[in-house]
C-alpha cells in the first residue's frame, strides 16, 4: 500500500493548531495587539464610568501589587501618595514596569482581555490570519476532523481573535480550546491531557506550530507534528518534524 504523508498509515482524527505563526502573523499580537492595550490602558483605567469588571481587575491589581516581592514594585509602591489606595496614575506606573518586564500579572491579563474585547466590537481590531488557513479548515471540518485550538494566550483571547478576523467569525470551526491552564506548552504532560480531553490517541492527533520546542513536547507525547515556517517568524529551524508553509501542505 502507498504511504501517506502521516507515518505509518495513522488516521489523523484531530488537528491541534497553534495560532501565532502558524494561522496568525506573530507580529499582530507583537505589534498591533499589546501596543493597542498599551494605548487604551490609562483611558480605560481613568475612566469616570467604568465598568465593575475594569474596577475589579484594578482591586486586584492593587492586591497584586502589595504582595509583589520584586525591589522596583516595591520601590514604586513606596512612592505611590497613599499606599493603600494607589491612584489611578499609580497603577498606571505599576503596569508599565510589569509590561517593560515582560512579568506575568492575572491582573493585567484581565484588563488587556477588557480592552481587546472592546477593541474588537468597536471594528477597531481585526486579526488577519493566513489566507490558507480557512480553506484548510473548511477542508478538514468537511472530512470530519475535530479541531482545536492551542494556544498561550488564554482561551478568551484565542476566541476573541477568531471571532474577529478578516475573514469573519470562525470560531465555530474549532470543538475545543485549550491554554496554560492545561499547562506549557513545552511539556509533554500536557499534550497528554489534549488528547485525553479530546477524547483521542495521541497517535490520531496532529499538533501544528511554529515553535520547534513545542513540537518536540507534542511529538514525545506520541502526536504527529508539522512545523509551520512563516514568513518572519522567529524560528527557522524545525528539528526533525516535517516543515510546512501552509496548512495546505497537509495532506491526510
Ligand atoms: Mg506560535
């Protein structure tokens, strides 16, 4: 018999997609995304109505600033004019030290999804993806695949980005999200829970992405992997899993 482009003539049943570098352009979320966050943060904070979500995330911005061990938030915390109740401009100042240092705030996580969601249901974001990608989903979801999506933004952040894109909403293509929540997305542990979730043989699943490393992780989890090459990404090396351009190259 003819061998197919997957090994040993697995049947791939799922499709696991990354989405920066591999259906989105990395530098949507480098260059358009963050910067529009940034942009929108002190209006959004400043704001005389704001929305009890916005209020909330502020609160625990300020819980999250208190318990912050690191010298520079504490030197800035020090400074603030009432430590207990940080302004506004205050907490401006703290963001800014957390996004300079690329430091993990749930906080800021929060607000930046506030701000994006927003951004999106105003028509003044919308994400370009590939123009392979559609196609090739259409394809996959006719021939009965299940796909979904991996990705380390968060899972509301993953649906906003596919419920605004130049080609429409198309969050209906994809059964299941997954984000750190299920853990790195170096680690193979959590490709496991992927397929355990997705109710699949690691085998029967294909993880596609431009991150080698994350290749790698899914390939020792036993799933079948491609790295994606886009233009302008940050690794151009994929190891020993099979390169793609486009999802177009794969055939199942
Ligand atoms: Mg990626």
């Amino acid at each position: 018999m003819e061998t197919t482009s997957t090994q040993q003539n697995t049947v791939i049943k799922a499709i696991v997609l990354d989405i920066e570098g591999t259906t989105c352009p990395v530098t949507f979320v480098s260059q358009t995304l963050f910067p529009f966050a940034r942009r929108q943060l002190s209006k959004t904070i400043c704001s005389e109505n704001r929305p009890s979500n916005v209020t909330a995330a502020i609160e625990e911005a300020i819980a999250e600033w208190k318990n912050d061990p690191e010298s520079k938030s504490q030197a800035l915390l020090l400074r603030a004019s009432n430590q207990n109740q940080p302004t506004s401009e205050d907490i401006i100042h703290y963001f800014d030290h957390l996004i300079q240092n690329d430091r993990k705030s749930t906080a800021l996580k929060e607000l930046q999804g506030i701000i994006w969601e927003q951004g999106y249901a105003a028509g003044e974001l919308q994400s370009p993806l590939y123009g392979d990608v559609v196609p090739a989903l259409n394809a996959w979801t006719q021939q009965g695949i299940t796909l979904a999506v991996y990705s380390s933004g968060s899972v509301k952040a993953q649906q906003l980005l596919y419920a605004h894109t130049t080609d429409g909403d198309i969050t209906n293509r994809f059964s299941q999200w997954f984000d750190t929540r299920t853990g790195p997305k170096l680690n193979a542990d959590s490709y496991r829970i992927i397929s355990q979730s997705i109710g699949l043989k690691p085998a029967s699943i294909l993880f596609v992405s431009d991150h080698p490393r994350e290749c790698d992780a899914a390939a020792e989890a036993g799933m079948e992997t491609r790295f994606c090459l886009r233009e302008g990404n940050p690794f151009s090396d994929g190891g020993d899993h099979q390169m793609i351009h486009n999802l177009g190259e794969i055939k199942l």
